[in-house]
C-alpha cells in the first residue's frame, strides 16, 4: 500500500480539471475523465464533477501507469494553456486586461450538456464567444443565470405530443464552484423586488482563461416563491420574466463588483440584458455624484447591443403596471423622474421595451448577419452594424476529423489561426478516400448513438422503434421547433417525397430533432405532424427526442447534409449549418441568414432565391419546389455517384464547405470582429498596429 501512495496524491488535480470547462473542448482532457469510468462518463451526461464524486475506480487508476500518464499530459495542457502569455489579444490590444476587459451579459450560455442552462442558438453562440475569448485571451467575463432546472427535457408520446420533465439540479454535482469576494468568503448580492429584497447566491464557471458568473436565487433566505424565480429559463409569466432581467442585469453588474471586477465594456447579448445600463447608471449617481445626463452618457459611451430578433414582436416589452410596479424606486434612484426613465424605453405601442432600452444606452449595436444588419437597421434604425455569427471550432470539429485534418494540415497555423483561410488550404489535397473514411466512420458512430437513443425512447413511449441506416444518404434538420422555422416544409407534398426515400437502391433517410417551447402549441403541432407522417414513411423521417449540444454534436458531425428552411428573413443568423459544414457536411438551405454570405454554388446547395414573396404561400410553394428538386436531381444522385465506393464528386462538395466555412465563420474570427468594431471604440483600448 505505501508505494502506491505517491500516485494517489498525484491525481490530486482531477477536480481542477474537472471545474474548468477546457476539457469540453480539449479531448487530451476530456479522454482522463473517460478513462476513469467510461460508463459513468455516458451515465453522468459527460459531467465530471459527478463522475468524480461517484466513481469507484481512482484507487485503481491511481495504480495504471497509462492512466497516470494521461492525466499528467491534461494537467501539462490546461496549465500550459492558462498560463500563455503571448495569445492574440496581447498582441492586437496590449490595454485591454488593464482596462478591465468586456463584460458579456446573456441570459442563457450553451458551454456544454453538463450545464443546460440554454434552450438553443442564442446560448451556444454565447457559449463559443465566450470559449474563443479565452482562446484569444481576451479578458471577459460572462454573466448569465443559474437555472436550477435548466430548459427541460422533452418527452413525446407515441402520438407524437411534446411534453416537458423538469428536474431540479444541485449546483454542487454540476462543473461550477461558488465565486468568493475579497474577503474570500462566498459571494452573495441583492436585488430590491417589489416589497423585499432578492438575495442571489454568485456561481463561477471556469471557461479556460475566463469565467462567468451565474447568479442563484435558490437560497434558503429568499420566500419559497422567489426562490422559485430562476428556476427554469424562459419559464413563468411577466413578473417572472421582469425579474429574471432585473436579475440578469442589475444582479449581475453587483455580481461583478463583489468579485471585484471593473470592466471596461458592457456587452448586452439580446435585450434581456439591457437593466444593466440603469444599474451602472445608479452607481454613477449615488457613488460617483454624477447627474442623470451624465451618467446616461457615460454609460452609454462603454456599453455594447447585439440584437438576434427580426420581429417585432420577439423583442420583450413590459406593460407599464408592471414595469412600474417593479421599478418604482428607480426614478429616485437615478435622481429623474418617472416620465424620463419611461422614455429611456418606450416603444410605439405604449410599452417598456429591452431592446428599446439597449439602443438608447449602447454606444454602438449589431445584428447577426448581414441580412439581419439589414432587418434590423430598418426596424430600429440608424447605425446598426452586422457581425455575422460563428461557431467555436474546437467545440463542434469532430475527433475523427481532427486527426484526419492533424494528420494533412502543414504545419499549426490552421491550430492557432483557425480564422485565416490560407491556414485550411491543405483540405483540398485531402485524399478523397481518407475523407470519406473519416466522414463515414463519424456517421457509424453517429448512427449507433442515435439509434441506442431510439430504443429507450420508444421502449418508454410505447412508440414504433426506428432506426438510422449508415449506409443511407442522411439529412439532417435539428434545432429549436419555431413555427418560422418550418420544420414540415418537406411533408408538402407526400408522394413527392415517397418517390424520393423510395428507392430500395438509393435509400435517403430524415433525422429531425429539437424542442418547442412549452407554451408555443404551433411549435408542438408541428412535432405531432412530422410523427404522424412519419408513420407512413417507413425508416425515411426519424425523430429523437431531447435536442441538446450532445446530439447536436453527433448529428452535425454524423449526418450527410445538412438542411435548414426557415422563411426568410426569419432566421437571423443560424449557426448549426456552420458546425455541420465545418465537418465536411454540406449545408443544404434558404439562403437566410449567415447562408447567403457563405454560399458559393459548390459548396452546398440553396433551397429557393433569395426574392420576395407575394404571400407567406407563394414563399412555402416556391421553397418547396427547389427544395424536393435539389434533392431530385443534384443530391441523391451525387451522393450516390461513387467509384471503388469513394464519391469522388461529393468529397469535392464536402472539401469546399469546410475551406470555405471553416475559418470565416469560426468564433475566432467572430470575437476578433467584436474586439475591432464594438469593444475597441467603446473602451477596450486601442489597437496599436491600426
Ligand atoms: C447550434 C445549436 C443550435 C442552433 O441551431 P440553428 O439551426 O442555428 O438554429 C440550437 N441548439 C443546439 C443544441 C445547438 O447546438
């Protein structure tokens, strides 16, 4: 027993490793906690806190050498990565650690399945900025809400109805750690609602380089009621929403000061955010003596706007009862009156609206993409920029992809500069047999998770088993279940599409996944549709059930195509497309969103023009008609075009995604983009070499 001793104090760094979300996007990493206990690995959801906790085998990994071993590789790696000094932002932006760097507030962040605390494509875009800010070394830190049962899990029936199981989680099993003051005691900040104070407990989560700060109303000294108030993300009514955002931004700007941060910019990622502009406003006049004016000019000088929402109606508005029932005190608070504060927020039907607020006080704002630049100059106005979203590369690249790409890339430019073109050149020159060997190989991994999916679904539903066929051409279409997002386009016309998925010799098979929110019934009328179709389909449309980033990540990896058909100019960016084409998965889609930037006509395929309807109708039957007769007559037959069982056409198709996705729409390039147009002008510091 004695010699085993010094190994056993060794592994004293694996709850380190397991706090700091690094691993998540670093396999070295990730592979010791799947090393430990493979079955508690898939068990647990990947959460290694909760492996760490629960696992039986570190005695027995304390004494394998090769377990050692790779542990002390991960440790190398996360210290090394943590203490680079010499990353992109030292060099482009030498001032913006002194400045106190950005503050990116968001009310959701998808990092990781471990911590659901998102619902879909707004929370992984803040989940891989904020993952390529520590990559680039840009001080940021993230503020956000813990909801202590996340979004939900999605159950559906064996008739196809969408029904939501919440579960409560215990911050203490998930990879977090309470954030400490000065004083190094646990930090706790408050929030006045109506008639009491809010007291919410600071989380951090340690993102590589970064960190973000999870506020927690679930503390035995708030009401049972309140305590209630972050339980789920975008659950409840109005006055839970205004208090969510009262405690996303004015809770989360005291949460930054009580860890002692200062930073330079405000970044508010939608207008859930936008209270943290009356916050720092209050500081200005209760702490700084400053004057209404002053403070409102001051804080608008250093605060940033994205907006993500092309309608009207998707931008959150309070009525004034409600507004003033929770926000009474505020006019005395920054030395105005009520009619004052009103305007800093009013909209033309009468309301308080957050994205009015946020363009009020924001320096400068940006949409999405450069379509949504445009809906969004024209619906708010004057100076809004675009900053076309992006994906974190090291978070969505699959592991076979990777060693294939390791194994041909010259060099380690496309590793430290994913963002700059050039650096993917090597793709061209891969063999069209590797290619296709790795892409294959992701998918027979993809087909069997999937389908182990699919039997506990349809042994607990009572639902008809299905299955994916790997050696199928398989389409995939997985995201949230909006109505914009027309989830049964391609059930337009049934024969149609029989015809299609008919062919014994040329089998196409659909995987559709994702939730509807709880309260959208078209949303879940449209699951119940492509179930019921589906029953007359055979194998050809699979549903699976519960999208979240796990099944994201297999799916855009895994699948053949990749299909996406919004009604333009709904989908403000997208950014799955981005993940799967990244992989050599070619996107098939309206040409919204980020697709018209990207599309080149050999790199995927687009489903419709981009023009403008007459009707809603005309756009569905136009869209529908491109939609079956790219599949007629460029996919299927491309896909199956093969030689010695290699399609030599379709690798071309696949190659051209990836070079030509793969570097502009990386987050990398996407957070550099914000440095230079939004966080540089407004306080970050300046760019020595401009
Ligand atoms: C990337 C991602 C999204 C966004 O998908 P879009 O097709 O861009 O809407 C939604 N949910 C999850 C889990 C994702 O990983």
């Amino acid at each position: 027993m004695e010699n085993d001793a010094p190994n056993r104090r060794l592994l004293h760094r694996l709850p380190e490793l397991a706090r700091n979300l690094l691993w998540s996007w670093r396999p070295s990493i990730q592979t010791v906690f799947e090393r430990l206990d493979a079955k508690l690995w898939e068990d647990t959801e990947h959460n290694p806190t909760r492996l760490l906790a629960e696992t039986k085998n570190l005695p027995t990994a304390a004494e394998d050498d090769g377990f050692i071993a790779a542990y002390e590789r991960a440790v190398r790696e996360m210290d090394e990565y943590l203490a680079e000094t010499s990353t992109w932002t030292a060099a482009a932006y030498p001032e913006a650690a002194p400045s106190g760097g950005v503050a990116y507030f968001s009310a959701e962040f998808g990092l990781h399945e471990s911590l659901p605390v998102y619902s879909g494509g707004l929370g992984v875009l803040a989940g891989d900025h904020v993952k390529s800010a520590s990559d680039l070394g840009l001080p940021l830190t993230g503020v956000g809400i813990l909801y202590a049962q996340g979004y939900f899990r999605q159950r559906i029936s064996a008739d196809g109805r969408q029904s939501e199981e919440y579960e409560s989680f215990d911050p203490s099993t998930r990879p977090l750690e309470a954030a400490t003051d000065g004083n190094g005691d646990e930090a706790y900040v408050s929030v006045e609602l109506p008639g009491r104070e809010l007291r919410l407990k600071v989380w951090r989560v340690r993102v590589g380089r970064v960190s973000i700060l999870l506020l927690d109303a679930d503390v035995p000294e708030n009401y049972d009621d309140d305590r209630a108030l972050t339980s789920r993300l975008y659950g409840g009514g109005r006055r839970t929403r205004i208090s969510q955002e009262m405690i996303l931004g004015i809770g989360g700007v005291r949460a930054l000061r009580k860890v002692g941060a200062s930073p330079a910019v405000f970044h508010m990622n939608e207008g859930h955010a936008a209270f943290l502009a009356l916050e720092r406003m209050r500081e200005a006049v209760s702490e700084n003596g400053r004057s209404f004016d002053e403070a409102r000019d001051e804080v608008k000088r250093t605060t940033v706007f994205t907006t993500h929402t092309p309608v009207p109606a998707g931008h959150d508005a309070f009525e004034g009862d409600l507004f003033w029932e929770f926000l009474s005190e505020w006019p005395e608070k920054l030395s105005t009156d009520g009619d004052i504060l009103w305007r800093l927020g009013a909209d033309t039907a009468g309301r308080f609206n957050m994205t009015r607020l946020a363009m009020n006080l924001s320096a400068s704002q940006n949409g999405v993409s450069e379509i949504h630049g445009e809906v969004s100059r024209d619906m708010l106005g004057g100076g809004v920029k675009h900053i076309t979203n992006g994906v974190h590369t090291w978070s969505w690249l699959s592991p076979r992809m990777e060693n294939l790409f390791e194994k041909h890339a010259r060099g380690r430019a496309w590793r430290r500069c994913p963002e700059t073109p050039s650096a993917w050149s090597f793709v061209e020159e891969l063999p069209d047999g590797e290619l296709w060997t790795a892409h294959s190989e992701t998918k027979r991994e993809m087909a069997s998770f999937i389908n182990a999916r699919l039997e506990i679904q349809s042994e607990r539903s009572g639902s008809r088993k299905q299955s994916l066929d790997p050696d199928a051409l398989i389409i995939g279409f997985a995201r949230r279940f909006a109505t914009y997002k027309r989830a049964t386009l391609l059930l337009s016309d049934p024969e149609r599409l029989r015809r299609i998925v008919g062919d014994p010799s040329r089998p196409v098979q659909f995987v559709f996944a994702g939730k509807s929110h709880p309260a959208d019934e078209p949303g879940k009328e449209f699951i119940r549709t492509l179930h019921a179709s589906a029953d007359g389909l055979g194998e050809a449309i699979v549903f699976l059930e519960d999208y979240d980033m796990n099944i994201a990540r297999h799916l855009v990896g895994g699948v053949d195509v990749w299909m996406n058909n919004p009604r333009r100019p709904l989908e403000a960016s997208g950014t799955s497309g981005q993940k799967a084409s990244l992989n050599g998965v070619p996107n098939f889609s309206v040409l919204d969103g980020w697709w018209p930037e990207a599309y080149n006509g050999k790199n995927g395929w687009a489903i419709g023009e981009e023009k403008e309807f007459a009707s809603e109708d005309e756009q569905d039957s136009a869209d529908v008609e491109s939609l079956y007769g790219t599949l007629e007559n460029s996919i299927v037959p491309l896909f199956y075009e093969r030689s010695e069982g290699v399609p030599h056409g379709w690798a071309a198709v696949m190659k051209e995604a990836i070079i030509t996705v793969a570097p502009e729409f990386s987050t990398q390039r996407m957070v550099q983009d914000y440095a230079h147009k939004m966080y540089a002008p407004n306080g970050l510091g300046r760019n020595p070499g401009e």
